[in-house]
C-alpha cells in the first residue's frame, strides 16, 4: 500500500509542478494544487462536514481567526490549513494558522502550505499552543524527482483519510523532533566526541585510571577512532560482510570472466592465487575498504545502489591496483598507486581524471559518479 501510494505523490508532484506556473492567484492555488492534494490523501472537498473552507474561531467578538481550510473527523475541525498563492510562502504567513489553532482545542494538525510545500505543525511544547516550527516539511518538487525522505513520506501515510489520529500526532512530532536532534548530536560527536561522551565510553569499556582532563584528552582521539570503526563495521555487515576482519590482507586475483563475477560477486574481495607474486599492501586494502564504506554513505537513500556494492571487488597488478564493479574492464571504477611521500594517493577514475591527494575524501565525487555510471552501464 505505501508504495502504491508513493508512486500515486510523485506523479501528483509532477502534474502540481507543471500547474504551478499557472497558479496566479491564492484562489487558483486552492483550487489547482491544494485540493487535489487532499484528495490524493482521500478527504472529499465537496463534502461539507469533512472539508469546510474559510473555517472561522473566535476568543471573541473583538479577536477573530480564521484559516482558509479545516478538515474535520465525526464532525470536529481537526486539522487547520492555512493557504498562500503559490512561491509567497513565509514564516510572516504563520500567525493566522497559529490564531486558528489555538482557539480551536480539537485542532491537533497545521498545515501551511503553497500548493508546492507542506509545512505540518502541532503542539509538541504546550497542549493547544502550535509550535513555532514545523516538525516534518515536504517539498513537491523534491517529490517530483523521486526524492522522498523516510519522514515526510510517513507523515503524509498517517496523514491520510481513515489513518489520521488526532491523539497521535503530537507524540509522533516529538519523536520525530527528539530523532532529529539526536541525528545532529550524533554528527556532531562522530566529527568531534564530546568530553562527556569520552567520559562515558571510558566508563563503559572499564577504563582504569582516575578521569583527569589528561586522561580524557588522551582518549579523544582514540573514541574518535572508535566511533569511526564502529560505523564502518555496521556498514560492512549491511552488505553482507560480517566485519572488518574480512578485509584481511591477501595476494590478487587472475582476471575473472565476466560471467563468474555475475555469479559469485561476494567472493571477488581483493583474494588471488599463492603463485601470482603480487602482494596487495595495506594501503591497497585501506582504499578498497574505504570505497565501500564511502560509497554506502554516499548512496544514503539509493536503496537499489546500495544493495550493489556487493559487486564490488579488487584486482591487484604488478604496477597498480584497482577497484571493479562486476567487470574488471568495463566495470574499473579507478586504479590507485600509492604514493611514497606527499600526495600519499594517486588515483585515474574513468575518462582520465586524475586525483592526487592526501584525504581519501576528495575522491567522493568521482568515486560516486564512476559507481553510478557502472551500475547504470552493468546492471
């Protein structure tokens, strides 16, 4: 059912972003791109008790709200939308949306909207009091290319006619809040561990030694280490190797026929026969690792380039090494010499370009573009 619904968004996306331009007014924004978007979540605009335009609350006589839609469930408003001519969308827009909300106690769900983007809010601060920032935001013309984040696209599930519940949405916006600033703190420790963190790494491994800021410094550097190990393992798992230690050190392999590597690519990881005289060095073994690792960052949210990394595999020769995608002459997606002194890494990716560097991260980009190009060439 979600991918049934996921396919029925993007070609929303698509026919929205081709209306836009013809959205001149709010009227016409309502009529071209907002409405048809409830339908698609399966509200019925012509149906008065569930979609009523112009929805109107009052504290009192002198203070009046209003918001341009409220959809309602067994007769209450509960979600209040509040609607701009497309491409005029502010933050100035949200305190009609904020008015309406708060005078309105069943009202659990804003949204403010242009037809193109999709700003939900609810109360995950005080009950009946709508948040300054939305917990989820979905962008048409993202949607329109196929990009979908997990969030948005579970937002809009459970915003749907029938799956809607008033009760629910709150704690669903907190979670979703607490989850992204947990992802931040995660980030921001992975690039640079907290001192509270080391501290309580060292106290989780059973660390000896009283916790001066001596002790704590020294340890940095090395939590940092083992943060880093630690994701690469989780990554190296997701596509099929157990850990790290498969990555061992070992002689190259004799070119593979085409037809071997289609059928048992998981096996092609940088092995080769005791008589070929070549031995794959460490820096060798670090760079494949690292193009895997890389990659599997790199393809985050390309679920179908992901599972391919299994495809990958090395090859080793008397002069240099190489990293292949199925094929070891169609499939190359670079040779690498290593290099004595400074650049320590030299690598020659598809069409010549050349890259000569110290930190592996600047070969991201045509890492990653040498990869997809494989796989859209291979399969």
């Amino acid at each position: 059912m979600t991918d049934d619904f996921r396919s029925q968004l993007i070609a929303h996306a698509q026919v929205a972003l081709d209306r836009a331009g013809r959205a001149l007014t709010e009227a016409a924004t309502n009529q071209y791109l907002i409405l048809p978007f409830f339908q698609l979540l399966g509200y019925d605009p012509l149906d008065p008790d569930e979609i009523i335009p112009e929805a109107h609350a009052s504290f009192s006589d002198k203070f009046k709200n209003r918001v341009d839609f409220a959809i309602c469930k067994d007769g209450e408003p509960v979600i209040a939308v509040e609607a701009k001519k497309v491409g005029t969308l502010s933050e100035a827009n949200r305190g009609e949306l904020k008015g309406y909300f708060n005078a309105v106690p069943s009202v659990k769900l804003g949204i403010l909207t242009d037809g193109l983007v999709y700003q939900l809010y609810t109360d995950t601060g005080l009950e009946n009091m709508m948040d300054d920032d939305p917990f989820v935001t979905i962008d048409l013309s993202e949607v329109a290319q196929e990009r979908i984040p997990d969030d948005a696209l579970d937002a809009l599930v459970k915003l749907r006619k029938g799956n809607f519940d008033p009760a629910d949405v709150g704690a669903d916006a907190k979670r979703k809040l607490f989850l992204a600033s947990y992802v931040d703190a995660l980030d921001r420790n992975f690039r640079m561990p907290h001192e509270s963190l080391v501290r309580t790494l060292m106290d989780l491994a059973n660390v000896e030694g009283r916790r001066t800021g001596r002790l704590v410094e020294e340890h940095a550097p090395i939590v940092q280490d083992a943060i880093q190990a630690f994701f690469d393992r989780k990554i190296l798992e997701r596509v099929g190797f157990a850990t790290r230690q498969d990555l061992v050190r070992v002689q190259a392999p004799a070119p593979v026929p085409a037809a071997v590597v289609e059928a048992a690519p998981e096996a092609l990881a940088a092995s080769g026969g005791s008589d070929s005289g070549i031995i794959t060095t460490e820096v060798e073994m670090m760079v494949f690792e690292h193009t895997r690792t890389r990659l599997a960052f790199l393809l985050a949210g390309n679920e179908e380039g992901f599972g391919r990394l299994k495809y990958l595999y090395s090859v080793d020769y008397k002069t240099v090494f190489a990293v292949c995608y199925k094929q070891e002459r169609k499939g190359k997606l670079f040779n690498f010499w290593e290099g004595a002194n400074s650049p320590r890494y030299r690598f020659e990716f598809p069409g010549g370009e050349q890259v000569q560097t110290d930190d592996l991260l600047d070969i991201d980009q045509p890492l990653l573009t040498a990869y997809l190009a494989r796989v859209e060439e291979l399969g």
